[in-house]
C-alpha cells in the first residue's frame, strides 16, 4: 500500500494548526473572529429584537449596552474553547464579587485622589449636581468600553504576548499599543499617549498578579466612570455624560485640559507609583514569565 499520500494528508492539519496557533496570526485572528462575531450578533438580533419592544431612546440604549456586554463575555469564552481549545480561566466566575470589589474600589479610590489634590489646590469645584437616574446610561456604556478593551488589550494581547515574549515584553508592547490607540481621541496629545501607556502598564501588572480579567475590568469602567460622575472629559471624550457639573481652572499640566484629569502631572504621577508598587509585588510572588519563543 502506498501511504506517501496518506501521511502528506495527516501533516497538513498539523501544520495549519501550528500556523493557527502562533501568536501574532493567534492574536489578529481571535480579534478578527471577537469583532466579527460581536458585530454580527449586533445587526442580526440584538438591535432588531429589541427594535420589536418598541422601547423608548433611553431603555434601548441601556438594554442594548447590557446584551452588548453578555454577547462579549460569552463570544469571549466560546472563543477561548474552540480556538485555543481551553476554558476562559481568566474569566473564572469563582472570583467575579471579589476581584471585582477591589478593582472598582481602586479605581474609583485613585481617581477620587486625584480630584481631592485638585479641589485642595483650588483647581477643581463642583458648580451644580445632575440625576442619577440620567447617569444609567452611561455607567452601562463606561461598563461596555471597558470591558472590551480589557477583553482585547488584555484576555488577548497581553496574555499572548507574555506567554510568547514574556511577562517585560508584554507589559512594554501591550501598553504602547494601547496608548497609541488613544493618540485618534478628540483633544489627544503626546502627554495622552504617555498618560495612556502608563495606564495600559497599570493594568497589565493587575492581570498579571491574579491571571484573570475581573480585577482590570472592574478597575477600568471604575476609573473611567469616577472621572465622568465628577465632570471630567474621559480620555478626552465627554460622550458619557457627568452627575456634577463641575469646573477645572489653572494650568492644563495641572486639571488635565480638555482631554480630561489624565492629562494630569497629579493622575500621571499617582499611575506609575501604583505600578512600580505592582511591579515590586509582581516580583515578590516571582510572577514574571520568560516566554517562549519557539511558540
């Protein structure tokens, strides 16, 4: 029996396979696929199903946020499953309450910091205070940008970057990417790239010391949603709506500008004595991975 053709055949799929599995192709794939997939579920049924209720602009919008956000988490995992062949680990419901108490509280917590210099030094009061009701909308909305972002630049950048290059590597890659990305907002500036590059630092490290999502998630949509509840711009965008209507007077290297208190000398600051404390507890729990290469 000749069986030239019969092993030719058997080499293919492993070799597609080791193709697949790579990290750049892994990478822009499993983003592609991630993408693709929420958009499809986007225009095909939940947008038209919720069409159907005939709900009013506000309930749309708040409904559409919270079935967005299940669709990445789901798509999220399922991805995991079938293109990694793996379950979602990072995304373990076992630690949802708690991690995602301490990153909300940490985020809020610095952002409140930075408010609390500003108010000290003159620099920031608050002129009226709005609805919370007119802020659901909008937390739902902080909620969704931040989790897909940590999804991305996190659940797959990062962590394949680190398994492939190591833990130094990623950090540096992952968050260069990230802040570059802020470098298309309204009002961005060098200063936003830097002060968005730290912040892709600062999570990255929280991945790290847990190896899961929930910590950077919860983090994310807390800092973004404190700086938006006390009338900040975010990341340069006032697209989420504020509850105080506040004021920010002096020198932009002090309020931030237009981009929002992360233009700040005092959140810049306060960013990087956090991740070189992330940093020193990342290298006490000997968290940092060598990679490798060969993958």
């Amino acid at each position: 029996m000749n069986t030239d053709h019969v092993t030719t055949a058997g080499k293919a799929p492993s070799a597609v396979r080791r193709l697949l599995m790579h990290p750049l192709p892994r990478m822009i794939l499993e983003a592609g696929i991630f993408f693709g997939t929420l958009f499809a579920l986007k225009v095909t049924l939940i947008k038209p199903g919720l069409g159907l209720l005939g709900l009013d602009e506000t309930v749309f919008r708040a409904w559409q946020g919270v079935l967005t956000i299940a669709a990445m988490f789901t798509v999220y995992v399922i991805l995991m499953r079938l293109y990694e062949d793996r379950k979602a680990s990072e995304l373990s419901p076992a630690h949802l309450v708690k991690d995602g108490i301490i990153g909300s509280l940490t985020g809020a917590a610095m952002v409140s910091a930075v408010f609390a210099v500003l108010w000290i030094a003159g620099a920031w009061h608050i002129v009226s205070v709005g609805s919370i009701s007119a802020m659901i909308v909008p937390v739902i909305w902080v909620i969704l940008m931040a989790t897909l972002e940590e999804l991305i630049f996190r659940g797959m950048v990062y962590r394949i970057f680190e398994q492939w290059l190591g833990t130094i590597a990623a950090l540096i890659i992952s968050a260069l990417l990230f802040g570059g990305m802020h470098i298309f907002n309204d009002n961005a500036d060098l200063i936003s790239v830097l002060s968005a590059t730290s912040g892709g630092l600062l999570m990255g490290a929280l991945y790290s010391l847990t190896g899961r999502l929930w910590i950077p998630i919860f983090f994310h949509a807390s800092w973004n949603l404190t700086q938006a509840i006390f009338g900040s711009a975010v990341s340069g965008a006032d697209i989420f709506g504020t509850y105080f209507e506040s004021v920010r007077e002096g020198p932009e290297w002090l309020t931030g500008g237009p981009f929002g208190i992360e233009n700040s000398v005092i959140t810049i600051s306060l960013i990087f004595v956090v991740i070189a404390f992330l940093i020193l507890r990342m290298q006490r729990r000997n968290l940092f991975l060598a990679g490798n290469l060969t993958k």
